[in-house]
C-alpha cells in the first residue's frame, strides 16, 4: 500500500517541536521529507531523554524523514537549497518572522522558481501585526493564548496544558493549511503562501470559553475538570483511585441514578435538567463523592459501562503503555533505530482504509541522507567532497 501523499515532496527547514510534528505528519502519510538541518543540527537533538547518545524527544517527532545538512549561511547551501525547491511541492519553515528573507529565501523569493510551491510559515505570533518579531515558546503561547487561565483547580494558580498544546495545536494546522493548499493546487496548478500563528491556533480553540464571554460577559476561570455547561462531566474519586464519568444529557441521568441506586435524584428539583445540575453543582458533587466512595475504580467502572453511561479509567502514561485498545491501534508501538536500538513511541492515529498513515523509517542521524539527496540530484564525488571540506554539507563535530 503506498501513502496518501506518495510523490509529494517536503522541504522541511523547521526545528524543536511545531514544525517537525507537522512534517512528520507528512511523512507519515508518505510524503519524501528532506528535513534541512544547520551543520549543528536540530536543537531538539540536545533535549533529553537520551539513548546512546540520541534523543528520545527528538526521534518521537522526527520519524519518516531524511536528513541533509546544508549551511544555509552559505551561497552555496542556499543555491543547493533553491535546487530542491525547484522539485519540491512544499516548504514548512518554523524561523522567526524576517529571517528567511534575511536569508534570502522567502516566499517571494523561491516562488519565482516554482510556482507550484506551497510555503508554509508556522510561527508564534504570524508574519503580520505588533508582535511578530517576538520569540515565542508553548509556554508564553499557552499563557497569552487564554489556555492557562482556564486550567488548573478552582482558587488555583494558573496551570500549563500537560502536553506542549501551544506547538501542537499549531502543527495540525499547518498540516491542515498544506492539504488545502494541495487540494486547491489540483483546480488552480498554482501554489501559495500559507501564515500559521501559534497564538492564533490557541484562540482557535478556546471554543466555549469565548461563546461564554461572548453572550454573557463572564470572564471563564478554572473549574477543575469538570465541564462549565455539562454535568456531571468531571473525575470522581473512588476507594483506590479515580475514574471519570460524563453524563452528556438527561437521558444519561436517569440511567446513571439508577445505575447507582438512586432512583430519588432523577426528579430531584435541583438536578432534574442538566442546566439545573450545572448550576447546583456545589449541591450534587458532595452526593456524587459520597456514591462513588463505595467503590474501587474497577467495580464504578463496571456499573457505568453495563448501564451505558460513558465512562473510563484515570490512566498515567505507564498505564497507557499496556491498554488493551491502545496496543490494538497500534499507538504505541517499537521503532528499530540505527543508533538507539528499540524505541517505543506513538504511533500514527491516521487509519485511512487504502492508504493508512504508517511509520515507515526511524528518525534519521544528524545529516544521514546528505550525500544521497546530492547525488540524486546529480552532484559528483568531486563535488561532495569540495562542499564537505568547505563545510556547506558537514555536520558540526560534538563536544566531548
């Protein structure tokens, strides 16, 4: 079976998180992604965990692509550059806004060469407004993109998304934008320019929280996890841990009451409707507690699921691990690297019936595939060498 995007080509000049997990989207779905990497490499090589001297973090995003090392400071390694681009269907940059056209490799400037090219730029604040040139890292997206202030306890301080949400939320986009841009590309035959902000991908996603400032004024604070028009909807402790239930409308309630044999709440005034139940929650938490402590995790479990009430386990990571629908998705799963050995790592929640995502090659070594690219491209031994000695395809040495 071959990919979705089989004989669509990547140029890939991204580094750390955003833009490498939406080329490695790419990748999984086939795309020939020629990740670009400065002499010394992709940062995220130095972020631990390590494995005989590779990084775990930086082989979790960097699967099903090939890496060629190109100074791009250099004319040279950027003539080699606008060499590929004239092949390339797409390029994902991550660089802060103005660098590329420092460089001299903007969109403006590679388009003439290619006008099938798709660019995609995915940065924190976007190439247009006040805040543009500002660095920017999940945590200052998370922060300033409303995220932070509505999570975490009630009375709690602010509270970061456990996942680097900020990066992540704006890779699936960036992915999105490049799939309509190739869609598009079919009826037009021409490319274009696609500004994926981070922050613009937070607000994207605030979804209830702005309605509720939008109609009612309310300024939304953190509420634990339960849900602010849902009830209940949230985590309950049980005698030897937590699960959690998620009563999504009155229907539910009824058969939730009689799952945990109180029949008398189902027309209780204050919790007959679900709007009722959200606004005496204070009332119905404490009731909830009181039911649920009767219990271990697995016997609440085991009475919500025969009574068709959604629910599930509080799982950790290690948990997660051994689930039995999470190893028979395959989304965990051993990746044989060639330095590192046997890594576990996520797999691809892209199940198409013909042409499923899958993971196809380990994240590569710091410039593994640089000779290879060349010489597809038609360079000579000579030719390599004279870049290797002048350092336009030569990996930085590491410190001892």
């Amino acid at each position: 079976m071959s990919g979705s995007l089989n004989g669509i080509k990547v140029i890939d000049l991204t580094r750390v998180l955003a833009g490498p997990f939406c080329t490695m989207i790419l990748g999984d779905l086939g795309a020939d992604v020629i990740k670009i990497e400065a002499p010394e490499g992709d940062e995220a090589r130095n972020f631990g965990p390590f494995v005989k001297g590779e990084s775990a973090y930086f082989m979790s995003i960097n699967r099903n692509k090939r890496s060629m090392v190109l100074n791009l400071k250099d004319p040279r390694g950027r003539e080699i550059l606008k060499e590929l681009v004239r092949q390339a269907d797409v390029l994902v940059e991550n660089f802060r806004p103005g660098t590329t056209a420092k460089l001299g490799i903007s969109y403006e400037e590679l388009y003439p060469l290619n006008p099938r090219l798709i660019y995609a730029s995915c940065s924190g604040f976007g190439q247009t407004g006040p805040y543009r040139g500002r660095p920017a890292y999940d945590i200052i997206i998370q922060a300033m993109g409303g995220i932070m202030s509505i999570t975490g306890q009630p009375g709690g301080e602010p509270t970061r998304v456990g996942a680097s949400i900020g990066d992540i939320t704006a890779a699936l986009f960036t992915v999105i934008g490049i799939l309509a841009a190739l869609a598009e590309r079919e009826r037009s035959g021409k490319g274009q320019y696609i500004d994926i902000s981070m922050l613009d991908c937070q607000v994207a996603i605030l979804e209830n929280a702005i309605a509720r400032y939008s109609v009612a004024g309310e300024v939304p604070k953190p509420i634990g996890n339960r849900h602010p028009s849902i009830t209940p909807f949230t985590t309950l402790r049980t005698r030897d841990g937590y699960i959690v239930i998620a009563v999504g409308n009155d229907n539910l309630w009824r058969k939730f009451c009689e799952a945990v044999k109180r029949p008398d709440l189902i027309d209780d005034p204050r919790f007959k409707t679900n709007p009722l139940r959200t606004q005496n929650w204070d009332e119905l938490y404490p009731i909830l507690c009181s039911i649920f402590s009767e219990y271990t995790s697995e016997e609440a479990l085991a009475v919500m699921e025969a009574a068709g009430v959604p629910c599930g386990p509080l799982q950790d990571v290690g948990q997660l691990f051994h689930d039995p629908q999470i190893r028979h998705r395959e989304m965990v799963l051993p990746i044989e690297h060639p330095v590192a050995g046997s890594l576990w790592m996520a797999g691809t929640p892209l199940k198409l019936s013909r042409t499923p995502g899958k993971i196809a090659r380990p994240a590569p070594t710091l410039g593994q595939d640089t000779y290879a690219i060349l010489r597809e491209m038609g360079y000579s031994e000579s030719q390599l060498k004279e870049l290797e000695a002048e350092g336009v395809i030569t990996p930085k040495a590491k410190k001892e």
